[in-house]
C-alpha cells in the first residue's frame, strides 16, 4: 500500500512540485461515547503498564527489547495464570521461561493465516514447533479432531480443548469445530480489512508528512 502511495505521490510532485497541503481521511469511528472513548484509553494505559513490565522481564532475561521477543512473553502469559503450568496447546509439552525464546518454540497461526489474513495477537498462540508443523495450515480442529499420531506423537484432543479453555474467550472459540465458519460470520476477512485500512490511513498521515509541513 505505501508503494502505490510513494508511486502516486512522488508522481504529483514531479509534475507540480511539493504540495502546500495533503489532506488524509482517516478510517476511524468518530461517534464514540464519552464513556466508550474513557473505556478505549484505559485499555491503553493498562496495555502499556504491561508491555513495560515485558520489557522489564526481558531485560532480566538478557534477550532483546523486540516486538517479537515480547508477543512471545504475551502469548506465554496467555497460556495460563500459573506459569509453571504453560503448555504447548497442541501437544501439552511444559513450555518453561528458558524455553519461550528458542528455535523450538514458535509463534503460530490459530486459523491459517492464508486463509484468513488475520495477524493480530487474539489469532496466535506459542506452540512447540513440531507440534505447529503437525498442524499444518489448517484451523485446530481440522487438524487434530480426530486425535491424530503425527511423527510419532499422538495428539489428544480433549486434552487439547481442556487447554484451550485457558486462553483468553477470543481464542477459545478458534479450537470449536465450525471455527472458520464463525470467523466468516463475525465479518471475516472484511472486519480484518477495515482494521488494516485504518492503520494504513495512520502509516499514510505519518509518511506523507516528509513531503510537506507535518
């Protein structure tokens, strides 16, 4: 999206120079209550008091302040309240601390992204990397509903549906059987579409203000 908008932009000013002015319509909900707007920016607030202590926590752990190294601590803490008892949700395997950041442990897709082109937090999860390979580009239920043995493990799935009943309730239902369905009734690929529309208009505001006075 920002290539097209460099190609049109730069464009513009090869024929007619700079602009004086650039004027981005912003896709964004503007009749929000008082309360609503209250609601949004002490979500804000509590969202940001966390990713503080993240990066706290991984300045203790020596890893690097990235925003992958703390969507895994996020991810991690979403696995259950109780540390010591975070498991992979396919395979049920203990992932400890010592264990989040290395090559065996992944970020993984809860509905395929391909299908869904949904890459927000509430569609991932960490998950041991042999366990995300045996699941493949399918929704979990698909891939492990009918209790599968992949390289040799066998995957359980009411053990699985028991852990998932840990995650937050945005992800829960993303372990049901109708999973895609339900994703395509709450408004699908289009709710995802707005979403990235109103982030690009705020890339877009950003970016053209290098093209005249911000």
């Amino acid at each position: 999206g920002l290539n097209q908008l460099r190609r049109v932009a730069n464009a513009l000013i090869e024929a007619y120079g700079p602009p004086d002015q650039i004027v981005v319509e912003l896709a964004r909900e503007l009749k929000l209550s008082a309360a609503r707007k209250e609601e949004i920016e002490n979500e804000q607030k509590r969202n940001q008091d966390k990713n503080d202590a993240r990066r706290a926590k991984l300045a203790e752990l020596g890893q690097s302040d990235t925003y992958e190294n703390r969507l895994r601590l996020r991810l991690w803490e979403e696995l259950s309240g109780e540390p010591l008892g975070r498991q992979c949700p396919f395979s049920g395997e203990n992932i400890g601390i010592e264990k989040l950041f290395g090559a065996e442990v992944e970020i993984e897709h809860l509905l395929p992204f391909a299908q869904t082109w949904d890459d927000s937090p509430a569609n991932k999860t960490v998950a041991m990397r042999f366990a995300n390979r045996a699941k493949g580009r399918r929704p979990p239920y698909e891939a492990f509903g009918n209790g599968p043995t992949v390289a040799g493990f066998k995957y359980d799935w009411d053990a699985i549906a028991a852990r998932a009943k840990d995650l937050p309730a945005n992800k829960q239902w993303r372990f049901s059987p109708d999973a895609m369905n339900r994703y395509e009734r709450q408004g699908g690929f289009l709710a995802r579409q707005l979403t990235d529309t109103a982030y690009l208009a705020r890339l877009t505001k950003e970016y053209l203000s290098f093209s005249c006075d911000p």
